[in-house]
DNA sequence: CCTCCACTGGAAACCTAGGCTC
DNA sequence: GAGCCTAGGTTTCCAGTGGAGG
C-alpha cells in the first residue's frame, strides 16, 4: 500500500502539470468569443439592445439541442450588457427550470436576483403561486427594475407544470410600468410550443432562433481553440482532438460533452504522469463519465428508489412487477424501512425507466395477465458499490 | 372469436411540513 | 389559534387492456 502510494507521489512530482488553465473547459467558461455562433450572437444582441436606452426588448425564445451553444451565447451577451448598461436598475437574472424543478421554486428563484425588501421575500413554502407573482411584480414596479429573465430549459417547467407562469408574465405589460420584464427562453424541445396557450406564444416568440447542431469539424475546432487555452502546448494533439471531436459529436454534436471528454481525458493524463493526452485516456475518459453519470443518478435518489433499484438488480435475466414487489418488501422488511404499494412502485418504475437506469415497458403474456418487464440497464458493480456507500444499505449485500 | 389474468395507469383523496392572514 | 394556502409524496380505488390459451 505505501508502495503504491509513493509511486503516486512520484509521478505527481514528476509528472509536470498539464493544465495552464483548467478552467477553459469547465461547463460555466465563457470564453472571449464563440465560434460558429455568430449569428446568433448578433441577433441575441440587437434584440436586447433596447435596454440600453431603458426600452423594453421584444422576448426571445431560443431553440437547439444540449450543447449547442443557447446558454453561452445568452451568458455572453448578458455579461456584455450589464458592464455596457452599468445601471443599478437593470437586472438580468438566469433561472434554470428543472433545476429549480417546479413553479414555486422556478419563481422564487426569480426573486431571488430582485432582492425583495426584507419582511417580502418569498419563504421556501407557503405562499400562493399568486401572491407570489404579486410580490415579484410589486417590486419590478415600485423599484421601476428593468428586468430580464432568462428561463433555461422552459420546455421543461412547460411540460411538468403547464405555462400558467408564462402566461403571467407575458400579460404582465403596463402592470409593471415604468418598468418592465422581458423573457429570454431556452429550450432543447423544438416541439415544445405546441403545448402552449397560443396568447402565451405569440408573445413569447416575438423573436425566434434556432441553433443548429455542430458540425464534426466545427467541434474540432472549438475543442482546439480551448485546448490552446486550457493544456500546455503539445499536451492535446491534433489526433486527440480529433478523437474526441469524433466520440462526442457522432450522435448530436453536443459541445458540452465534447469539451467535458477532453478535460476529463487532461486529468486522466495528468494522473497517469503522461506528457499528453493519447486515445486510451480518453477511452477511459469517455468510461468515467458514464460511471459518474449513474453514479450521480443513483446517489441523489431517494431511499425507496434506491431499495427498488437494489431489488432490480438481485434479477439477472430482468423480472416483471409481481416477483419485484415480493423480493422488494423482503428487502425493506430486511432493512427496517417503509414498504411502499405495488401502484407506487411501479409508478418508480416509470420514473427510473425515463432516467434510462433501468428499462421498463409493458408487455402481455395473454391469460397470464399484462406486467412491466423490467431489466437493469447499468452495471450491477457501480450500483452495488454506490449503494454500499449508503447507511440505509449496510444491512444488504 | 372469446376469456380472463395480472397487472397498468388515471383520478382523487390523504398526509406531512411549511406559511399566510385575520 | 383557526382556517386557509402551497408542494410533494403516497395510498386507495378502480376501470381498462393485450394477447396466449382455450
């Protein structure tokens, strides 16, 4: 064991750092210009332009798929504009709906970048989604706030909640004079406004963009330019690029997972004491994120789920709902937690099936009834071993 | 062609934990 | 403190159903 451990240390003091600057390829980098993405660029701009002279823009809807550049082109020009305005009342606040994951919370991060007066702020629960409304509305007028709300993954809050929200806000108009808030929405669903209220749409999309995938080769060269800020010369050579280029854009052209395979496979190299980045690094790189990704899944999961998905697991050749309910009350009895109803567990199941952990579809088997067929989709040994680090689970295994 | 199993999945009601106003 | 609101998770109830075996 200290064998192996000075032999980490020596490669760590050897090994010269490969990094100048890791930072240029994390997630929330803005860099000083975006390739490919000048277009858009220009039209996110001259549409928020107004501001500048405290006029209200139109509102923006912006569409594309993960990592294709809706965000960091928004990022980038919001940032431009707030040292440009240099106006205390101008507020542009960033909202991510499905990470604040519902109405209420959507909101009250909202209210969040308005500073509410002590004694109006909004609590974690309680209120009315109107009063709510009501609170963030009364203080844009009395403060006479400039705002602009940018609402990232809309389609998402459309989806789960409906466009109540929306609704409230595009209709908002003189309530709030003299002053005003304009909504920027992202979405990755180019189908999602045929969900909406068709009032709520027309003043959402005042303007439209959409954002196409990048190319193979539009990858490559985003990847280089980070690189070059990011690596030491010579650490990530044109064929490591290429290989991640390759490896993370063959399906969607998603940057994002393109530049997160290539910082990954940095410290892969940087760890293993190499000079540069050569394809088993980011062969393994590419492996780690798919273990970090369940693993992630799986931790942030609630105590039932996870005793659902263990009990999923004790079936090799997958199981149907009847077997897992039995082998899932054993196991709660087991481990001294509630036992759920066979409606709830298969309602998890549904949900564990959309998190893509596990597959789940109905399937008949005629007079032996209808059930969910259901088999583990991720490797038994990264659940186990994640599970095992849960106190709820030392009794299992 | 009909039956009938073992569930599915919608709907509504219930519970907990929070907060409002009067 | 009463009576009302919220979100989220759960239970209860139940009508509905795909298709192998009759």
């Amino acid at each position: 064991m200290s064998r192996e451990i000075d032999e980490i240390f020596r490669r760590a003091k050897e090994g010269r750092p490969l990094f100048v600057n890791r930072d240029a390829l994390s997630p929330d980098f803005v860099p000083p210009r975006l390739p490919f993405r000048d277009p858009q660029t220009r039209a996110v701009a001259q549409t928020l332009a107004p501001i500048l002279r405290g006029a209200k823009p139109s509102n923006l809807l912006l569409y594309g798929k993960t990592g294709t550049g809706k965000t960091a082109v928004t990022n980038y020009v919001l940032e431009r504009l707030k040292t440009e305005a240099n106006n205390p009342s101008l507020v542009l606040a960033y909202v991510n709906t499905r990470l604040a994951d519902g109405e209420y919370r959507t909101l009250a991060d909202f209210a969040r970048f308005l500073d509410l007066s002590k004694g109006k702020q909004i609590p974690l629960t309680g209120l009315a989604i109107g009063e709510v409304v009501d609170r963030i509305f009364e203080n844009i007028r009395t403060n006479k706030k400039k705002v602009v709300l940018v609402l990232d993954e809309i389609d998402y809050l459309v989806k789960l909640f409906g466009d109540d929200i929306l609704y409230a806000f595009t209709r908002s108009g003189n309530k709030l004079a003299p002053g005003f808030l304009a909504i920027v929405g992202i979405s990755n669903d180019l189908k999602f406004k045929e969900g909406l209220d068709p009032r709520v749409l027309s003043s959402m999309s005042e303007e439209e963009l959409v954002f196409p995938p990048y190319t193979v080769d539009e990858l490559r060269e985003i990847l280089k330019e980070r690189a070059g800020a990011a690596f030491r010369p010579s650490v990530a050579s044109a064929a490591a690029i290429n290989l991640c280029a390759a490896m993370a854009g063959s399906e969607h052209g998603d940057a994002r997972r393109a530049i997160d395979l290539l910082r990954i496979a940095g410290e892969v190299a940087e760890r293993e004491g190499l000079g540069e980045i050569d394809e088993a690094c980011i062969k393994q790189a590419s492996a780690k994120m798919e273990v970090d990704r369940v693993d992630e899944a799986i931790r942030s999961l609630p105590v039932q789920t996870k005793a659902i998905l263990y009990a999923v697991s004790r079936f090799d050749g997958g199981t149907n709902t009847g077997e897992l309910y039995l082998a899932y009350s054993t196991l709660c009895k087991r481990l001294g937690i509630e036992t759920l109803t066979q409606r709830r567990l298969s309602g998890i199941l549904g949900d564990l099936d959309l998190l893509g952990l596990v597959e789940a579809s109905v399937v008949s088997k005629g007079r032996r009834g209808r059930t969910k067929k259901i088999q583990l989709l991720i490797s038994k040994d990264t659940l186990t071993k994640t599970l095992s680090e849960d106190v709820a689970f030392e009794a299992a295994t």
